[in-house]
C-alpha cells in the first residue's frame, strides 16, 4: 500500500511542536476547500469533501496525521456509543478491521495513524505537512487565501479550521475568546474559578517556599490570585501529553533521567507525600498487546496545572517552549516517582515495570508527538452552547452532531486557601443524555466571515466546550462542516445562509445521528 504523500514530513528525529521550516516548497493551490489541520476532524472533513468531488488543500502544521487519536488518546472518550455515526463510526470500524472486530475503541497509537494514512491514500488526498500558518487574505466578509511558512499558497472557496487552537479562524478576524466566562455571562453554574474536590489535595499542604513561612513565597506553579467562584478569567484547563506505555520487557523501554531533571519542581508531590498521601494508582487504561494509556490522575500528575494558558494566544515559537516545558515536566515526574525517596517503595517499584514502547511513537523514542490542547480559543457566534444545553434545559432546532460526555474540565491552576495549596478548576458533572450541537456553533457571526467552518474551536462557553470537546465527536462536526460546505457551494451562500433542511437530509443520508439517543452509557472515561 503507498500512504499518502507527506510533502514537507520530517526527516530529523525530533520531539517537537515547532521549528522554522528548512525549506520552502514554493506550492500554490488552488481548490474549492481548504482544510487546516490533519488531526482526526480535518481528515475526516477532508474525505467528505473529496467524496463530494471537491478538490481539497489538506494542511497540517505538525509532522503527524490523526492528532490526539493517533498521538496517545487510544482510550475513548465516548460518552454514549449511540450517539456516535457517520465517518467517525466508519473510522472506529476500520480500527476494529486492524484487530479482526466490528468495532474498536481501545487500540494502539500507530494503528490509528496508518488508517488515517491509508484512508487519505484511497480518497487520493495529499496532506502538506509542516504547514504552520503564516497569514491570510480577506475580501469583504470572506478569506480568499492563505500562506504557510513552509511556502504553500492556498487560494479556495470555502475553509474549514479544524485545528485545536483555532490559528485559521483568529487570523481571520472572526471574533473569539480564550479562558473561562463568569457563571453571570451565560447564567452558568459552574464556569469560571472552581474549587471541587476531584483530583485535589484532600490532605494540607504547604504552599510556601519555606514551609510555614508565607514571607519566603510560593513555591512554582502557585497562583498569588485569590479563588473567588465562579470569577471569569483567561485562564484554560491543563495540558498533558497522553503515554502509551508498557510493562512487556520484550517492548519496554525503561524510563531514564531526563538530562534536565530538577526534583524541586516536584516539591508539592513530596510534601503531599509526607503529608499522608499514599500513591496507590495510576490513571493506566488497558489497551492491547500490554500498552496502556496513562492519562492525569490525583492532585500532581501529568497535568502541568497552569502551565497552558500562554498557549493559545502565543506565537509559534513560544508554543514550542511551552510544549518543551511540558516534555519536562512530563519525564520529570515518571523518574521522580521512580527514584524520589518521598514515594513509597512499593509504589516506585509498579512504576519501574513500564516504560516506553519501542513500537509506538518511534520518531520521538516513544513519547508521544502530540500536546494534549484540551482547551485553547473558541469561537464566538450567534449561538453559543452552554452548560444550559449540555443538561437539556435548552435545546437548539438546527442538530448536526450530539454531544454526550460528561461537563469534563481539568484544573487550571493552583491556588492558596487558609494557608493550603488547593487545585483549582476542575469540574466533573454528568451533562445528562446526549444533546444535539447547533450548526450555528460552528460558523462565524453573521457578516463576520462568510466562507469559514470551526468544528473544532467551536461557540461554547468553557464548561460546555468540556462536555464537546471529544474526538469522536470533533469527527463527526467535521463531517457535518464539510457537507455544509459542499451545500454552500452548490447553492452559492454564505455558511450562515446555508439551507438547515437541505443540511439535515444530507446529514441523514451520510449516517449522522442529529436526535438524541436512549441514554444508554458506554462511558470510557479517559478524559
């Protein structure tokens, strides 16, 4: 089988978010859409669109296809099985084809990315990668182009931002915000600064530099800001990277310390430590072939807990620091569990039988490629999907997607409460049955831009982006994005203008589950 052509893929064995291109490839393309980003919803939208007879420009920034799915997310984030339809289903079915299933949604990293490759190659689809965005040129209310640093012109008629951090849709103008609203702005709950119990310090813990000296100063990672609840902010939920990991000897690569090792920056994790805490579990979820997906667990994991929220304003070569900082932290606290005399033996001892896999993740000696950006820009437009529709209490007339996950948002910083470091933003409430997506949530204010999809970077406030923000369900807008456009086109209107009924029917015959579903859970709980 010959995958599709990677122009511009990666030679040098990096772990990396960006770096300048070494070449510029002097392209220039001319299509009836653009798709930036060849995560799982870009290649998705990508297919309908060429299976519709468009000619599409698949640009990827990074170096790999699929995104979180082929980059470590390998235990789903479901919600309710029924809920899911169209190609995001076909995709699930070509995984489970790999392991002689009907249907798989436990699987391995490298797997999901040779389908994603394979599949692009049957539907004749090139993804240009290292095609980090440079500007874009408007007309009016509608993008008429757009340049990489990598030397890619891109003329189309219709764009899709499928990215996770919605670069394609902020260098357009269209409006939109970062961080969480007051619980006042959309009459929420539970927006804005929370203090809950899940993944917290449930024993006191000294915030200071010198303990019981609040003059000596917080220690890293501490937020000076007093918690108030329900306080708007700019703040985003932690980043992590998500591990495929191993304890088969044959395939395990044994964790070593990192050149840049500090323990200090673990000192909460001692103190919580001596304070009482027994590490007794790590977030490791069952794959296949003895791999696991290990995800944030407890108060101090592989969250690095306010350590993202320069991330989505911040230019390309400040990402790359930030990601770099999270690779630290990252191997830092597998090789502070393994060694620091402040964990338990017993606990140091599970840890040392995993490692990296030698089969995954082979580029980057088995760390996965892929920053988990849980939250980064969202789109403001004339519906906004709130906490309101996630618990059924509104529901929108205009379906092209459900969403049906838990109210998910990991903690965004760590604050100071009564002389104790508290975690701070996380928030773990169930959304109720499965609730149709606004197709308005999905395109730009009316006049704003007129030829512009965002499935990904979506209008929700912060808590409802924590209930939609699952691939499978990234998938399945993506697809609905791209019929849209395809119908834009063909009835020559604006996105906004875009005939709903004509939508839904197209929407329908492509599979896509738009009503909700019994509320039957098959919740994998991999956030």
């Amino acid at each position: 089988m010959q995958y599709v052509i990677m122009l511009g893929a990666p030679t040098k064995n990096k772990l990396r978010y960006y770096s300048p291109p070494e070449e510029k490839l002097n392209i220039k393309l001319e299509v009836d859409l653009c798709v930036y980003g060849a995560n799982s919803g870009g290649i998705i939208a990508a297919i309908t669109a060429r299976r519709h007879g468009l000619s599409v420009a698949l640009l990827e920034p990074g170096y790999h296809l699929g995104g979180l799915t082929a980059g470590g997310l390998s235990f789903t984030d479901i919600g309710n099985k029924q809920a899911i339809g169209g190609l995001s289903r076909q995709f699930y079915r070509r995984l489970g084809a790999r392991y002689d299933q009907w249907e798989c949604w436990l699987f391995e990293p490298h797997v999901a990315e040779s389908v994603y490759a394979e599949w692009l190659d049957e539907e004749d689809i090139t993804c240009h990668f290292e095609s980090f965005l440079k500007d874009v040129t408007t007309s009016g209310d509608r993008i008429t182009g757009l340049t990489t640093e990598n030397g890619i012109t891109v003329e189309a008629r219709m764009f899709i931002d499928a990215s996770y951090e919605g670069d394609l849709m902020a260098k357009a103008g269209v409006s939109h915000t970062i961080g969480r609203e007051d619980n006042q702005d959309y009459g929420e709950h539970y927006n804005g600064s929370q203090v809950l119990h899940g993944h917290q310090f449930n024993l006191p813990v000294d915030p200071y530099r010198i303990e019981g000296k609040p003059d000596s100063g917080l220690l890293p990672g501490i937020d000076p800001e007093p918690h108030v609840t329900g306080r708007g902010d700019d703040r985003v939920q932690a980043y992590n990277f998500r591990l495929c990991l191993t304890d088969n000897p044959a395939n395990r690569i044994p964790f070593t310390e990192p050149a840049d090792y500090q323990p200090e920056d673990y000192e909460l994790l001692a103190r919580f430590c001596r304070a009482g805490h027994v590490p007794d579990f790590l977030k490791f979820d069952d794959l296949r072939d003895d791999k696991v997906d290990m995800n944030n667990c407890h108060a101090v994991s592989t969250d690095y807990i306010g350590m993202s929220h320069r991330f989505p304003g911040a230019g390309y070569a400040e990402r790359e620091q930030i990601f770099q900082e999270h690779v630290r932290w990252t191997k830092g606290l597998l090789w502070f569990w393994c060694t620091d005399p402040s964990i338990p033996s017993s606990f140091q001892k599970k840890v040392r039988t995993y490692g990296w896999c030698r089969d995954e993740f082979v580029a980057t000696g088995g760390f996965s490629h892929a920053l988990y950006v849980r939250e980064s820009r969202r789109l403001i437009s004339d519906l906004v999907m709130t906490e309101h529709h996630c618990l059924g209490h509104q529901t929108v007339n205009d379906s092209i997607a459900l969403a049906a996950y838990t109210m998910d948002s990991h903690n965004c910083r760590r604050v100071v409460v009564d002389g104790k470091v508290l975690n701070e933003g996380n928030v773990e409430v169930a959304s109720g049955p499965p609730y149709p997506i606004s197709y308005r949530s999905i395109v730009p204010k009316r006049g704003e831009c007129g030829n512009l999809f965002v499935p990904f970077c979506l209008a929700a406030s912060h808590i409802a982006f924590g209930s939609i923000r699952m691939e499978p369900v990234f998938m399945i807008l993506s697809q609905s994005a791209a019929e849209a456009a395809v119908l834009a086109l063909e009835q020559d209107c604006d996105v906004q203008d875009v005939p709903y009924e004509k939508l839904r029917e197209r929407l329908e015959n492509a599979d896509q589950i738009l009503d909700p579903v019994p509320d039957v859970k098959n919740r994998q709980m991999g956030e």
